[in-house]
C-alpha cells in the first residue's frame, strides 16, 4: 500500500487566491481526518469523515474553509480566499475501525502552504 | 479542558542516556485508546504505539518502553540509550469511543538528543 497520498506536497499563494489540498486515504480505511499544524497552537483538528460523511467540522476556522469527500478515494480540503495566517502544514490521515473498534491513524506527509 | 496533556515543551539529553516523555490524559469514557506518534526533523507522522484501556501491561519495544496506569491517568514512553536519530517531537493521543473515534493529540513534547 503506498499509504496516504496528499498533494501538493507544497505550495505558495497569493493571499485572496483560491487553495485546494488532495487527499488519498488508504484503501478500506473509513475515517478520513484533516489536521493543520502550526508553531503557535500545534496540531489542530479540523474536520473528519466516517464512510465519506462529514462527523466533526467544528474545527473548520471559518467559512472560507471547505472539506468534501466525494468517494471513499479522495478528499479536498479547499481555502478560499486564502490569508497569510493559513500558512501552515495540513495533514490527511486515515483510519480503519479494525476488528479492535480503535482507530490507528495513517498520516500523509502533509502539504505545506505558505500564503504571501 | 485540555483531554492530553504534554508537560515537557522540550528535552534534551546527551546520547545514551535513558529519557522519559510524560503525558496524562483526561476521559470520562471507561473504553478508550491511547498513542503515540513520531514526527521527526522530515515532518512525517509516525505511528509508534496503540494501547486500550483495558489493557494495563506495559509494552516494550526495543530501546523503547511505555508505561500506562490508569490510577494516574498516564501513558509514559520511556527510551533507553538515546540516539541521536530518537530526535523528534513526539505527540501522545487519546481516541474516546463516545466521541466517535475523534482523536485528540497533545500538545508534543521536542527532543534533542545530543551527540
């Protein structure tokens, strides 16, 4: 299994353009987890899926944030406009229930995002 | 409230020597999960250890050792003879089954190890 697979690995904006991150979980997982990490407030949940249905988006900032999963395959997690203060590494990890009922989290290696 | 709590910002310690990440963690539910991850200087995080709650025996791995007591709410992770490549920030985290698996990570705790 090649493992979570996000993309782009990095990317620099303009602040006002519009930020589309990729996410490839691994395959047979059914919870998908968006993460941003930063110096000042450390790793953040921002919003997971279970079965490709949002549970938890209380940790989406605002409303420029947006999160899909239109299959089991693939997420995006979208900022629009972007502000310099969304400068951060955004992780995708996935999970699998397992015949434990415990989640092990696979974490991709993250797409930095420098907004100007 | 804070669910995990990682007191120890930073460590540093001189190689071989035996250092010990702290986390406590906070949960109401009597079935959970606790973890730890690596993320090391390349900024990937690692998987290291999953435990449940209903399991107490302290694991080893190696030069590495995790301590889990329920009557302190702890899940220590211990390394013994440190190396230069046990440099990281290591995270531990908490899973609830009555929170739907969410997962809440600590705050990390940096360790150098000195060569």
């Amino acid at each position: 299994d090649a493992g979570v697979i996000q993309s782009p690995r990095h990317e620099v904006t303009e602040m006002g353009q519009e930020v589309t991150l990729r996410c490839k979980p691994i395959s047979g997982h059914d919870y998908l987890f968006w993460y941003r990490q930063t110096m000042m407030r450390g790793l953040e949940l921002l919003i997971y899926f279970n079965n490709n249905v949002p549970i938890d988006d209380s940790g989406m900032p605002e409303d420029r944030f947006s999160a899909k999963m239109p299959n089991a395959s693939f997420s995006t997690l979208k900022i629009q406009p972007s502000e310099p203060r969304d400068s951060a590494v955004y992780f995708c990890a996935s999970g699998g229930q397992g015949a434990s009922g415990a989640n092990v989290l696979t974490f991709g290696a993250g797409s930095r995002l420098t907004v100007l | 409230a804070q669910k995990v709590t990682q007191a120890q910002t930073e460590i540093s310690v001189v190689e071989k020597e035996d250092v010990t990440l702290d986390c406590v963690y906070e949960t109401r539910d009597t079935t959970y999960y606790l973890f730890w991850y690596k993320q090391p200087p390349s900024g990937e995080l690692v998987f290291l250890i999953r435990r449940n709650s209903f399991d107490e025996q302290n694991e080893i791995s190696g030069r590495y050792s995790w301590n889990f007591q329920k009557s302190t709410s702890s899940f220590n992770f211990t390394i013994t003879a440190s190396q230069v490549v046990d440099s990281a920030v290591y995270f531990c985290a908490l899973s609830e089954a009555s929170t739907g698996n969410q997962f809440y990570f600590g705050t990390g705790t940096s360790l150098t190890v000195i060569p």
